[in-house]
C-alpha cells in the first residue's frame, strides 16, 4: 500500500469514527432532550386537547353556533326591551305633561273659587 492510500484510508477512518462520535452524542443528548420535549410540547398539547375535548355527542363548531344563536337571540330580546322602555319613557312624559296641565288647571280654578268664596 501506498503513503497516500494508506493516508486517505486513515483520514476516513477518522471521519468514520467522527460521525460515529457524533451520532453517539447526539442520541445521548436526543436521550437527555426527549423528557424535556415531552414536558415542553406534549403536555400542553394534551391539556389544550383536554380543554376543548367535548364530553357529548356534538362537535365544538356546532356548540359555537348555538352559542352564536343564542347571543343573537339576547341581542334581539334586549333591543326589543330597549324600544318598549323607550316607549314606557315616552308615554309616561306625555301622562306627566298631561299631569302638570291638569294641576295648573286645578290650582287655577281652586284660586278662583277662593277668591269668589273671598267677596261674598
């Protein structure tokens, strides 16, 4: 053999037993970082899927649009609250100015007639 065959079969030997090296401390590192990685990435993906697991029979889409009616529904409900108070509000204006107007018209004639019962 050859000084330069004998020199490229000793350089890939030692590229050989580089990778080898390498490859041996990455899956004692991969062996160290998997634990980690599952506290790191799976648990919370398990307690997220925990979370938005359903414990009947529908999905979570169509729980979201029941939900949705049901919010439309109370918005209707209160802006129909809303214009029947506000119409309350109107009539009991009315019924007050109605009120005020009668009570001048009262206290008027009462003055009146005191003032008459007064002269005789």
């Amino acid at each position: 053999m050859t000084d330069t065959t004998q020199a490229a079969l000793l350089g890939a030997g030692a590229v050989c037993g580089a990778l080898l090296a390498i490859l041996g401390l990455l899956a004692a590192i991969w062996k160290v970082a998997l634990p980690w990685l599952r506290e790191q990435i799976v648990k919370p993906v398990q307690v997220t899927r925990d979370h938005v697991a359903n414990s009947h029979q529908t999905n979570l889409r169509a729980d979201i649009d029941a939900l949705a009616a049901q919010i439309a529904e109370v918005k209707t409900t209160g802006d129909d609250t809303s214009r029947a108070v506000a119409r309350i509000g109107g009539q009991l204006d009315a019924h007050l100015i109605s009120a005020s107007t009668t009570d001048a018209a009262v206290h008027a004639r009462l003055v009146a007639l005191e003032t008459r019962q007064e002269n005789t």
